[in-house]
C-alpha cells in the first residue's frame, strides 16, 4: 500500500501536551453511580444534546456493571484499571463529562499511563472537544511509541466476545478522527496511516480503511484512495463492523446505492451508514443530496456516533 502522507511527528503539539499536563491536576468529584441527569453535552451549534433513552433492560445491565466498577474503584481508587473501568462505565450510561472527569484524575495519579488520556481522548471527542481530544491522543501516541502494543478490553462486547482493537490502534484511530472533525484531513490521513500498519485483524481494517479513505478522498487524492480499497472483498470475515464494511464495497462499486440504503434500514447504524453515502454524494458532485443528507443525519437521535459528529461539523463548516 503506498503511502501518500508523511510521517507523524510530536514536536511542538506533544511538548504543548505535556507541558499542559503537568498543571492539569484539578480537583475533580467523581460523580455517583446512580444519577439520570448526567451532565448534558452541547452541540456543535450550541444545542443540548442528552442521552438516548435505553430499554429498561439494558439501562439495568449498565447501572449495575457501574455498581461493580464503582465497588471495585472504592476498594482501591488508585488502581489505573479500576479508574478506567469506572469512566467507561459511566460513558456508557451516557455520562460523558464525568467520564472525562474521572479519566482527568487518572491522569493526575498516572500521568505516564497512555490508556488515560486515550480514553479521555475519545470521550473529548463526545464531548465536540476535539482540539483537547487531539492533545490527548497525540500524547497518548507518544507515550506507546517504541512499545508493544496491547489487546483492548471491550466494554460493550461484541457478538463473540473477541477484542478487535488494541491500544495503539485506538489511539491512532481516535487522533485521526478528531483531525478529521477539525478538517484537517492530511493530519487524519497521516493518523491513519499509522492505524492500518497496526490493524491485524479485518475489523480494525475496514473501520480505519473507511476514514482513511475519505480523507484522502477530502484532499482529492482519488487514485490513492481507490487504490487504498485493494485489501477490501466481498469473502472478508467481520465480527462487529459491517456499517464500514458495506460502505468500503459500496465505494468499490460492488455494492448499488439501492443496496446501501436498504442495508441502512437492516439493522446497520443508520448514522454511520448515511454519513458515508453522504460523503459519496459530495465527491460525485451532487451537493445538494448531500448536504440534505447531512441535515436529516443531525435530526437523528445518534449524536454521539462518529457519523453523526461528522455531519455535524461538516454542517458548521460549510455554513
């Protein structure tokens, strides 16, 4: 695979980072489990954005794996892995900043533990932070370099209950969104460059594929991106990310818009689904189904999923 970006370095913005970090010991509450009214995140365009309500059995499974976060942090609230387990569980309760709280004090007890400002990284990137969230990951890259890269824990299992992404390949993926989100392409492209040397499995390669092609895509690097999909067949074996799977073959042109849209209403996040065959339409020209696209992707109740983020900053640029 050629590479059409240049290689990452850390002058400058990791110094800035770790300079920033060095003051960022705030006293910080950790919040209680049992709390419904989460701390609200606003919108790009200053609306309130608050959780989704989930089915009374799902809301009852996550209350209580908080529980046991919550319990295993008490018995020990200097454990890293019980610090990062109980931000996780509370992210996905939709608690978002006092994920980013917690992840904070992490931080402040670990500075040299790149998990934390991983983990806060992508919460930053919830939250529409994303010149923080680019500080984090970006010295969170740092912090790994040279190192061996580790197998994530899922908190939100898949079907097979198999990991699919590792720490160095969030970290990179994650940095490589939020350039994208501050449109600068060529900084995401470069991100996930280094994404797709770590992916080793299917999973992890259409995921970072799809967002490295459409900032090369966004640069107008067409040959690069087209040639990018070569890895990219119909046999492939994915666990969890079909959405990026279909859109990979759609952008290869072995799946018709009519099977995009109808994989959309299967079961696929439609979010995702749609913010790709937006994209699609702005590189075919057609700006007008488009950015009709992106406005009805901002009524959705999705707003924390990536697809949804990206419409909506795509949204505030052009206006």
């Amino acid at each position: 695979m050629s590479q059409v970006v240049p290689t990452v370095t850390f002058t400058g913005l990791a110094g800035t980072a770790a300079l920033r970090y060095l003051v960022l010991i705030a006293a910080v509450s950790f919040p209680a489990v049992a709390s419904d009214s989460p701390r609200p995140v606003v919108s790009l365009t200053g609306d309130t954005l608050r959780p989704v309500p989930l089915s009374t059995a799902v809301l009852e499974e996550r209350h209580t794996e908080l529980s046991g976060a919550q319990a295993v942090f008490d018995a020990d609230p200097d454990d890293p892995d019980a610090i990062i387990w109980l931000g996780r569980r509370n992210a996905y309760l939709g608690r978002y900043h006092e994920a980013v709280d917690i992840f904070t004090r992490g931080i402040a007890l670990h500075p040299d533990d790149a998990r934390m400002f991983r983990h806060r990284g992508h919460r930053f990137i919830t939250v529409r932070k994303f010149d923080d969230a680019i500080a984090d990951l970006t010295w969170a890259a740092e912090l790994t370099a040279d190192r061996e890269d580790t197998i994530e824990p899922d908190g939100l299992p898949n079907a097979l209950n198999i990991p699919t992404s590792t720490l160095q390949t969030n970290i990179w993926y994650h940095l490589g969104l939020a350039r994208y989100l501050k449109g600068d392409f060529a900084g995401a492209a470069a991100a996930y460059a280094e994404c797709v040397k770590r992916s080793k499995n299917n999973d992890m390669l259409v995921a970072t594929l799809y967002w490295y092609y459409l900032s090369l895509r966004r640069l107008g690097h067409d040959d690069e991106a087209t040639i990018l999909l070569d890895p990219v067949h119909e046999e492939m074996k994915i666990i969890e990310n079909d959405s990026y799977f279909t859109l990979l073959l759609f952008f290869k042109e072995i799946l018709r818009e009519v099977e995009l849209t109808t994989a959309a209403t299967d079961g696929l996040r439609n979010a995702t689904v749609q913010y790709g065959m937006a994209s699609w339409l702005c590189f075919s020209g057609d700006k007008d189904r488009c950015d009709e696209l992106m406005a009805d992707i901002v009524q959705t109740p999705e707003w924390a999923a990536f697809g949804y983020i990206a419409a909506e900053a795509d949204l505030c640029r052009s206006r």
